[in-house]
C-alpha cells in the first residue's frame, strides 16, 4: 500500500511496472482482494478504464474531457444523505463530474 501513498490513482498497467516480477494475474487478484476488502477502490474514469486509489477517504473526481487529467474534491456526504428515499441503506457515493480543467480552457 506504499506504492498508494505516492500516486493518487493507477491503473492495473501502472501498478504492474512497479512489481514487474510478480504474475499478472496474481496481481489482479490481489487488487481484487484490495477493492472486495475496501482497502482499495475502484474508480470509474470512462467505459473500459478503471483507475484504483487508496480508499481512506470520502471524495470525488473531476475529470477532464479534452486531457482526461483526474482531480479529486470533497463533497459532504449529508448533501447526498439528505437527497435518499427513506429507509435505505447507503454503502457508497460515488460521483464522477466530468468538463474541461482550467488548464484545457
């Protein structure tokens, strides 16, 4: 998990290069094992790419259409908590906002 304190998000691709010897499909079962122990999470960035962080905290992600540059934020979670029907249980939030950075524009 040390390789997560230094990179916010990394792909299984980025991940493999930093442990080149292990067997691909041992390290995917790992990451796995991570995301179903919530150690950590999955993130969705468009169809067919998932990125994977550390999960040890509540945030979100902008992402840039024109560099598909990742930017987390914070949003409290009783905004959403707030918006629910009654009586359901809440697991996880997970919201991806999608435009173009400062940067691009």
């Amino acid at each position: 998990m040390k390789l997560f304190s230094t990179h916010h998000l990394l792909s299984g691709s980025q991940i493999e290069a930093f442990v080149p010897t292990m067997d691909r499909s041992t390290l995917y079962r790992n990451i796995r094992r991570f995301v179903d122990d919530g150690v950590l999470r999955e993130v969705v960035i468009e169809s067919g790419k998932t990125l994977y962080e550390k999960n040890d905290d509540e945030h979100q992600h902008f992402v840039c259409d024109d560099c598909h540059e990742v930017t987390s934020f914070e949003v409290q979670t009783t905004v959403f908590k707030k918006k629910l029907p009654s009586k359901v249980t809440l697991r996880d939030i997970e919201v991806t906002v999608r435009g173009v950075c400062a940067q691009c524009n």
